[in-house]
C-alpha cells in the first residue's frame, strides 16, 4: 500500500535503479599490507648447509610463503565488494632444496678460495651419471696419473694372463708409481723393446676413445723425439687457462675421470671399453686393474679424506708446481670418481700446503655422497705419518743401523730452565 501510494505521488515506477560505484584505492597501500601480513606467514625453506666445525652437511628443510601476487589480488577484489569482503593470502608448500652438485661445486671453490694457484677437480657420480667440473677441461701435466692408461694397454695388448715379469711391472707401476716400470710396460705395449712406439699406440688409444686431449710424447725421463715432442689439443690451445701442463704428457681431470668410469664400467660388463675392444679386454682384467690401484698406499690425498676402511682405486702423481690424485671411492653412500689436482705457477708448490687441501676436498665429497655417516677424523694424515715413521726406526734398529743409546738420569730443570727451552 504504501509503495503505491509513494509510486502515485511522485508519479515513477519503484524499480530498482543501478547506480555505478565510483572508488579508487591505493595500490602502494595494499601491497604494504598484503607482505607485511605475508611476511608474518613465511617460514623460507632452508638449503642445504655444510658445518665447517665438523664437515657435517646439514639437509635442506621444506618451508612455505605468502603468495603476494595473489594475495594483492584478493585485497583489490574485496574492497570493492559490497559483502563479503573477505581477502585471502594463499600460503605456497616449498620444498626442501635438493643436496645436489652445485650446491657441491659451490662448497669446493670456497674450499679452494685461499689458496694461492689454480684448483682442478672432476666429480663424476656413478650411479647417476651426475658430474661436477671445476677447470676439468684445462689442459694438465700427466704426471704418474697417466700411467693408469698404460696399464690398461697392456691388458689390452696381452693376449690371455700376464706372465710373472709382466705382473710384476704392473704392480710396481700402480703400487710405487715408478717410472722405469712403466716404460717397460710400454715396451710390452710396444710388443717390442721400444717406449716410443709404445707411447704412439697408447696415445692413438686413447684418441680412440674420445679422450683427444690425453697423450703420451715421451716416455718417463727419456729424451723427446724431434719429430714427435708434443701433441697439439683442443686443451692445451687455450688461451684463457694455462696450468703449465708437461710436453711430454698431458690430459685433463675430466678427461683421467672419464678414463677411470670406462674401466669402472668395463669390470662390471658394460660400457666404452667394451664396446671398442671387443674380444681384446675383459671384464676381469679391468677389474684387475682396479684392485690393483687400491693397493696404492703412497700419496695419500684422496685416501687421507675418506675412512680407512673405504676402499679408494687411485693414483697420484706430482711435479714441481703441480699436485694430483685420480681415483674412484668405493663408499657406503655410493661409487663415485674423484680427480683433483692443485697447480701453482711457482718454481715449487709446498706440500704441506697441497696435501692438507686435496685431503680435505677428498673429505668433502666424501660427505656430499654420505650425509648419513659423514667422514670426521681430521687425524688420519697426521696418524699415518706418526706410523710409517715408527716403522722405518724399528726396521733402521733391526737392520743394526740405527742404536738407540740410554739416556742419563738428571735433576729436574728449575723454573727458569723451562722457560728458556719454550720457542
């Protein structure tokens, strides 16, 4: 009734008429409002974090954050509702960020930050394939780490089982890394008393093999040919790096750790070794040359930074200026390679300064592929050394060439005699 009256006295329809809603609002504001809310809701995943205290490697923790973008949109949307205005700040699961090889990669040129030359690693994982490469490309002296690939030339070579004098060469090459050794082996390669050609088969082996950046020019200690002093490779061409690597021999660390996956790959019946020399090498002998290698206790780098009672398949070798060892790990956590070599452009890098950092990044890949159960014992270098050198003075006393003559009782020293005798 009373519409109607009210209809008829101002003559018009009583229908509902829209009326445009005329706002605006400040942008600024509500994305103040939104992160500061936003921020209050954060818990940012945590990554992954290396103990320096302990060599531990502390997991990554999952988190969760604001949505900001969505959560400014749902602000806007509300201020202009005429109910309801409700908004909502999405809150986002993070996951756990991954133990992954950067984060490894990242942690070892930190490691090597100090020290005053160039380091060289190649990490290869051998179960996932996964790898990890710091100047691993840059063309490096062979050293005796190269005697790895002659080694694996004359079980290629060798038809059938190595004879006596043959075996013997092999493990005086891989246990004591000599030099005299492994040119013998290269006469066996040779199947001719002649290093030379020896080095020529093993370097066109090599290439084979797509390792183009590894070769042998000169056998150990002899003189280079003059139509044959060194080889040019894509490594050694490069201007942006030069470690000063050997004329005589030469490889990469990737190239060494590649080299070390095929024989590992070949002992467990697959891979590139295989595959290029059907019929001419064997399962059993690649993994010969492992066991063989393990049996390597000098120049104890890789070794050093991982339990004793983990197996490590390696060889080290060293000049003047620069350092290395090459190996695979046969850890609990997994099998992994592990090529490191330290170079200083110097006329002598000091080993009390190389040893203890290839040690302790032998340590930290060691932990990276065990987290569970990491390596701690910062002792074992300083243990093993205490060890072999109580062994050499009990050998010098029963070979009658060292006596050990009694010590005369004294007074104990005053005071002031003490403190004269402290540096």
């Amino acid at each position: 009734m009373g519409k109607r009256y009210l209809a008829a006295l101002i003559q018009r329809p009583l229908s509902p008429i829209t009326v445009p809603l005329r706002a605006n609002h400040d942008p600024a504001a509500v994305a103040y409002l939104v992160n500061l809310l936003a921020d209050m809701l954060d818990k940012p995943a945590k990554v992954p974090q290396l103990l320096s205290d302990t060599g531990f490697i502390q997991l990554g923790e999952a988190g969760r954050i604001g949505d900001r973008t969505a959560g400014i949109e749902s602000l806007t949307a509300a201020l202009y509702q005429p109910e309801n205005r409700t908004a909502v700040i999405p809150v986002l699961d993070q996951p756990a960020p991954a133990l992954d090889m950067a984060f490894l990669e990242s942690h070892l040129r930190e490691q090597m930050r100090g020290f005053d030359g160039t380091g060289v690693i190649y990490v290869l994982d051998l179960q996932t394939g996964e790898e990890l490469s710091i100047n691993a490309d840059a063309a490096i002296s062979g050293l005796s780490t190269v005697k790895i690939a002659i080694m694996l030339e004359v079980l290629r070579v060798v038809d059938g089982e190595l004879d006596s004098d043959q075996a013997k060469l092999m493990a005086q090459t891989a246990i004591f890394s000599g030099n005299y050794s492994a040119n013998l082996l290269l006469d066996v390669v040779a199947q001719q008393d002649n290093a030379y050609l020896g080095v020529d088969i093993l370097t066109e082996s090599m290439h084979r093999l797509g390792l183009v950046n590894t070769f042998i020019a000169t056998p150990y200690e002899e003189a280079p040919r003059p139509t044959r002093p060194t080889y040019t490779t894509p490594a050694n061409q490069r201007t942006d790096i030069n470690l000063d690597p050997d004329p005589a021999m030469q490889t990469t660390a990737e190239e060494m750790g590649l080299l070390l996956a095929m024989v590992y790959d070949c002992a467990k019946g697959g891979g590139a070794l295989l595959a290029a020399y059907e019929g001419k090498i064997a399962p059993d002998e690649c993994q010969f040359l492992l066991d063989l290698l393990v049996q390597n206790t000098e120049g104890n780098l890789i070794r050093y930074g991982v339990p004793e009672t983990v197996s490590v398949a390696h060889k080290h070798g060293w000049a003047y200026n620069t350092h290395g060892d090459v190996g695979v790990v046969f850890s609990p956590g997994g099998d992994y390679v592990i090529v490191q070599y330290l170079h200083q452009d110097s006329d002598w890098l000091n080993a009390n300064v190389s040893f203890p950092l290839l040690r302790e990044l032998s340590r930290s890949v060691y932990n990276y592929f065990n987290v569970d159960n990491p390596y701690v014992d910062h002792k074992r270098a300083q243990k093993g050394a205490g060890k072999r050198a109580m062994e050499t003075i009990l050998a010098q006393i029963e070979a009658g060439t060292l006596s050990i003559q009694p010590v005369e009782e004294t007074s104990e020293p005053t005071n002031e005699e003490s403190n004269d005798a402290i540096p």
